[in-house]
C-alpha cells in the first residue's frame, strides 16, 4: 500500500475514531428522545471537533470538507459524503447526551440531513451519492459510488425522519438502500456469488469483483443499523448472505504473513494489508462478527490476523544505505513508503523468529519496479544447519513469493541480494507462516493501540508487560482471549478497580464451548489452572486497570 492508496483510504475509512452505542447513551432517554441510538461506527470525538479537526473545515452551510489537496487531479476541499455522514452521526450521539434538549446540535443534524437530500442523484430507482474523480486504484471513472456510503447515508436520514418526520427524509433513505438490491452491473452495489453476497467497497459497473474486506464488513454493520431502525426482512437477508460471504472467503484473505486488504485489484502492487491500519482493522472487525453473529471462527481469524500485529521477528542486513531511516525494520509490512535500502552487492538481510517457526518461504515486495532485486538466493538454517534454499535469477517482478519445495522449521532465514539496478529498495520482507498462529486479543470495544507513540503496539500488550508500570486501561465490560502457552497451564490476572469487582475465567478447548473454571476478585492475583487450549477472562468496567495478565509453569 502505498501514499496514494492512503488518500483513498481517507476516502472512506474512519474506522479509528469509531465509538459504540453503549458506551454513549441509552436507546432511549428519559423518553424524550427518538427510539434510534447511536450508530455503529461512530466517532468519539464531538460532531464539531471531528468536523474542524485534521484536514477537515466547517463550511459556513453547516456541511464538513475533507482537503485532498492536490489528489485527485487538484480535488481541494470537498465534501464526502462518508464523511459527512461520520460527523452527523456524532452530532446525533451529541445531541443524545443532551437528553435532546440542545436545539443547535439537531438543528446542526438536521442540516446535514438536507444536504443529503439536496445532493442525492436519482437513478434507476435509487438515490446515490457519488464520488467525482476518477478512482485509479479500482480504475472506476468519475461518479462512482461505495457499498459503505449508502446505508450510513440512509442511517443518517432515517434518524433525522425521526427527530423531525419528514417525508424527504424517509424516502430517499429508502431509495439509497435500494443500491444494496442491485447488483454492480445494474448500478448497484452487490455481487451474488454462488450463495452469497459481497457488498463492494468500489462497485464496478463493468462487473469486477473486488472483494474489499474492510468495506464489506463495514457495510455489514451499516445493514444491521438499518435493520433494527426498519425492520426490513430484505437487510436481515442480505446480512445473513454478506456474512455467509465472510464465511466462506476469509481464508482466502490469510497471506502467511498478513491480511490482504482485497481478493481483486487492478493496481501491480500486492493486495497487503499494513500492520498497525487495515489488517488491524480487520482484527478489529472480526471481534464485532464473533460478538454479533456469535460465530467462533471469526474470534479464531481475528486472534490470527492480531499475530502479525504482533510480529516480534528480529531483522539485521550486512548493510543498509541508511540504517536509521531505511533500516531492516521498515520492512515489517508498515507500508506507505517504509523501505529498506541497499546499493552494495552482495547484502545479506536476515529474519530471525523469535522462536523456530514453521516457513513456507518469504514473501518480498520492492518499493517500485525500477528498484526490485534481480538476483537474490533464499535459505532457511534451523540450529545452524540450511533446511532448505531457493535461488532467484533475473526477477521482473514488483513483488514475489519465494516458496520452498516444502514448509520447513526454521529459527533463521537469510535473503541475499547479488544484483540490482544500482539501488535496490524494499518496502516488505516476510517470512510466510505455515500454520495458523494465534495471539491474545480482547473484545472490540477495548481492542486499541496504545496512544503517544509510533510503535505497534496495544493496550493488551500493556497486561502482559513485565514492566509494572504497563497496563491496559478497561474502557468498557468485556473479555480477553487467550490461546495457552503449552507447557504453561497456570493463569494469573490482577487488576485495580472497584472493591468487590472480580474476573471471571473460563477455558475451552474449541472456542465454541466455554466452562467456567473460577470466579476471582481482581485484586488477588491468584493462580488459576486451566485445562484446555484457550482461556478467556470476563470483566466488567470496575476493573478499571488490568495490571497482570501472565502464564506460568506452576
């Protein structure tokens, strides 16, 4: 992924800033309020913080732009509307807060509303808010539109018809979720395929299947907000068939290595996620498809993708041409122009597990074409001795899987670089995983990175610190996930928070069943001993701090 795929992703991801229903405000305050909560997705800062922060401005008409810049063929300020519908969904939960009695905040709402229904664009039966320029990492020419966009523009509309009935507002709401019944050769949104649904992120009137996950799951969330407002059997259909997709397809999204963003694109780079943006995205949003379909393999799948957030392979080079702003490290799939560089032949770039890891190969990505590797040879040492090799003459590629003849334990990989053209500059080395890790992870609502710093690093990761000074703050009642070190049955948890508050710890052997092993209050540190492959610890928000989170031989 590179800087102009992240503009795109300014597009139409705010995923970050997001904020849940429960932690807001209650569905329905004092009685006063409308019977519609908080949108999913909802950012946590205020509607005019969010509005007036970063690139964003205020227009005077009440409507917030995003600055593109010189994106986009000199785009400029513009008003999204993802991100319009971002800032009224947080003026909304604002006005909530007020138990709806702070007229400006509705009327600012309300304004947005209008917008919407004086800039929607009526076609074939649906209102659609489209996208002006040409989309070149999906080669979708201008007036494009996003299967994210339309259901939390009708969110948007269907509250606002609640706070002041409107028959504008309810009719275009209708209309703009009439997209998610058209498949994209019709104008829509939506690809049947073979039993279920994708809902495409960048539909492709020419028929081109893209398969965004991130897009697809956030649509997902959209349609559950739109079936609880509604009631539509139609978007309980169309969430069922769009998770059957998820299903079906989310191995297929697994690299070895790291998550991929899309199963289709035009663009020649490789469809890799980041570590520390859209593969944590994807973490995050299999914990909200684990809570709300209650279906196991997606916790599995997100505590699978967690393990490259998690990443703690070390990597050296022989040489670099500047060791601290392109070092080895930049390769540890951060993506956005990190890169490694070298310009001498021959450099040895070496990746060293953490511990013996079964390897499939290593998958290589060059900053550009004009800076591949050419020539390069590939070996796996296991306790000093080459388990296997592989050698690469003439490379033409801007990315490659060097792949043995057969998955091999290894504890060091060595890539050495014989030829370049002059300069050779990598943006991702991997080394591709043969089996499907796990790592800890707790609920969505506290799955975050932690703050003031740049490293990848989260708030968990702060619990299972052997520095007394780490821990995870708890923003709200949930669980932590924790695949058992073999070897290393006991359990031990503290935490500091309300007195009489306690952990509740549970063990299971297939993430499906879960056996309640002991009740402890968060204080006591106790060892526990769990019988099984998985533990998960139950909190609620009394337990302010998890201070401890360790596994022990005895």
């Amino acid at each position: 992924m590179d800087m102009k795929k992240a503009c795109f992703a300014a597009i139409l991801s705010a995923a970050t800033q997001c904020v849940f229903a429960d932690e807001v405000v209650s569905r329905n305050v004092e009685g006063k309020c409308p019977s519609i909560g908080v949108a999913e997705r909802t950012p946590y800062a205020p509607g005019l913080s969010y509005a007036t922060s970063g690139k964003f401005t205020l227009r005077e008409d009440g409507i917030t732009l995003f600055d593109y810049g010189t994106n986009y063929n000199n785009l400029g300020k513009w008003a999204n509307p993802y991100f319009n519908s971002n800032f009224a969904y947080a003026l909304y939960r604002d006005w909530l807060q007020t138990k709806c009695t702070d007229d400006d905040l509705k009327n600012k709402f309300l304004r947005v509303a209008d917008w919407y229904i004086e800039t929607a664009e009526f076609k074939n039966g649906m209102a659609l808010w489209t996208y002006p320029f040409h989309n070149q990492y999906f080669d979708l020419d201008p007036g494009w539109i996003s299967g994210i966009g339309q259901a939390r523009v009708a969110g948007v509309l269907y509250r606002a018809n609640a706070v002041s009935p409107k028959e504008s507002y309810k009719k275009t709401a209708d209309l703009a979720m009439e997209a998610y019944t058209h498949e994209i050769t019709e104008g829509g949104v939506i690809t049947r395929d073979n039993g279920v649904t994708w809902i495409e992120e960048a539909p492709d009137p020419k028929g081109r299947s893209f398969k965004v996950l991130n897009g697809h799951i956030t649509a997902l969330s959209g349609l559950v907000d739109i079936y609880e407002i509604t009631k539509d059997q139609r978007w309980k259909n169309l969430i069922h068939q769009g998770e059957a997709a998820v299903s079906r397809d989310l191995t297929k999204f697994d690299g070895g290595f790291i998550s991929f963003f899309s199963l289709d694109w035009p663009s020649p780079t490789r469809r890799m996620s980041e570590r520390g943006g859209y593969n944590s995205l994807h973490v995050e949003q299999l914990l909200w498809m684990y809570e709300y379909f209650q279906e196991p393999k997606y916790l599995k799948w997100a505590s699978h993708f967690q393990s490259y957030e998690m990443n703690s392979d070390k990597y050296t080079a022989s040489y670099s041409v500047n060791a601290k702003t392109n070092g080895p490290e930049r390769t540890k799939a951060i993506l956005f122009g990190a890169s490694w560089t070298t310009n001498e032949y021959p450099t040895t770039f070496t990746v060293t597990p953490e511990k013996p890891t079964r390897v499939k190969g290593i998958a290589i990505d060059a900053l550009d074409l004009a800076r591949r590797p050419i020539d390069f040879t590939v070996v796996a040492y296991m306790s000093g001795r080459e388990v296997a090799r592989k050698e690469i003459v003439g490379n033409e590629e801007l990315w490659t899987d060097v792949l043995f003849k057969f998955p091999v334990k290894a504890d060091k990989i060595d890539i050495t670089f014989t030829k370049g053209d002059r300069i050779t500059a990598i943006t991702s080395i991997m080394a591709i995983r043969r089996d499907v890790d796990l790592a800890p992870v707790t609920n969505r609502c506290n799955y975050r990175r932690k703050s003031g710093t740049n490293d990848i690093v989260y708030t968990l990761n702060g619990a299972m610190s052997e520095d007394p000074n780490e821990k995870m703050p708890v923003r709200c009642d949930g669980w932590v996930f924790l695949p058992m070190e073999k070897g290393k049955p006991y359990l031990r948890v503290k935490a500091h928070g309300v007195k009489g508050a306690e952990f509740t710890v549970l063990e299971s052997w297939d993430m499906k069943k879960w056996k309640e092993v002991k009740r402890v209050p968060i204080a006591s540190g106790e060892r526990i001993r769990i019988n099984a492959k998985y533990a998960k610890l139950e909190f609620k928000r009394e337990a302010h701090e998890i201070t401890e989170i360790s596994t022990a031989v005895n």
